[in-house]
C-alpha cells in the first residue's frame, strides 16, 4: 500500500521520485517562465492601473479642495460686492437727498428774490401811478383856477365846470 500512495501502480520508488522530480522542475520552470513572461507584464500593468487610480483619486481630491476653495472666494466676492453695492447705494441716495435739498434752497430763495423783486416793482408802480395822479390833480386846479381867473363863474357854473374836467382827468 505504501506503494501505490508514493508512486504510480507497477512503479518503483526511485522512477516515482525521479518522476516527481521531472514534474517538479518543470512545474517550477513553467513558474519561472510565466512569471518572467506573463506575471511581471500582468504586474505592471495591475501596478500602472493601480497608479492610475490613486492619480485619479488624488486628482479628483485636489479638484474638490480647490472647487471649495473657488466657492469659498465666490462667496467672499459676493459678500464684498454686495457690501460695495449696498454702499454705492446709501452714497447715492445721501447724494441724491442733498441735491434735493440744493434745488429745494435754490428754488426757495429765487422764489423770495423774485417776491422782493416783485414787491418793489409794485411799490415804484403805486408811486409812479400817485406821482401821475398828483400831476394830473395839478393839473387840473391850474386849468381851473386859469378858467376861473377867465371868467367868473357862478356856483352852478363852478359845479359844471369841475365835473367836466373830473371827467376828463377819468378819461385820460
């Protein structure tokens, strides 16, 4: 029984073990052979495609820090453009109420120029307008008292002759 576990049936010890030995370098020589031609080049490329998913890996990490980074500028942009803005914007209604308060002095104090103007044009009409009425008054009692010293008049007369020139110092 021995027999038959160490070697193959009708063989002897030795031809088994030298059997064994044969296959055993071959099989150990196959090894070689694949590993030097089929393993190494299998190993390399498992090794290349190995780098490239940790390139890949640390790419794409890279890209997401930086894509974080992108967002948090953006963000800090955005922030300090809307401060900008809202600035820009407090400036220009500040701007804009004191260039309404400027028109609203300037229009208030050419409105009071112009009452003043006004009130003294008025005042040398009225003057103007009592000078004439004066010189036309003189007139008159010159024209009268001439009439008079030309004829003496009776009171009818008088009464007649000052309406009549009354009238025409209303028609002039």
């Amino acid at each position: 029984m021995e027999l038959l576990i160490l070697g193959a049936a009708g063989e002897t010890m030795g031809t088994a073990v030298g059997t064994s030995l044969v296959l055993l370098a071959s099989f150990l020589t196959l090894l070689a052979v694949l590993s030097y031609y089929v393993w190494k080049p299998v190993k390399k490329v498992m090794d290349d495609r190995e780098q490239l998913i940790h390139d890949d890996i640390d790419f794409a990490e890279n890209r997401k820090l930086e894509a974080e980074r992108l967002k948090e500028e953006n963000e800090a942009l955005l922030k300090s453009t809307q401060a900008e803005i809202s600035e820009l914007m407090e400036n220009a209604k500040s701007q804009a109420k004191k260039e309404q308060e400027s028109i609203i002095n300037d229009a208030h104090n050419r409105s009071t120029q112009m009452i003043t103007e006004a009130q003294a044009d008025i005042e040398r009409e009225k003057e103007k307008a009592i000078r004439d009425i004066n010189d036309q008054v003189a007139e008159l009692s010159v024209l009268i008292a001439e009439k008079m010293i030309r004829k003496e008049l009776n009171s009818e007369d008088q009464k007649n002759l000052v309406a009549n020139y009354l009238q025409e110092a209303g028609d002039k």
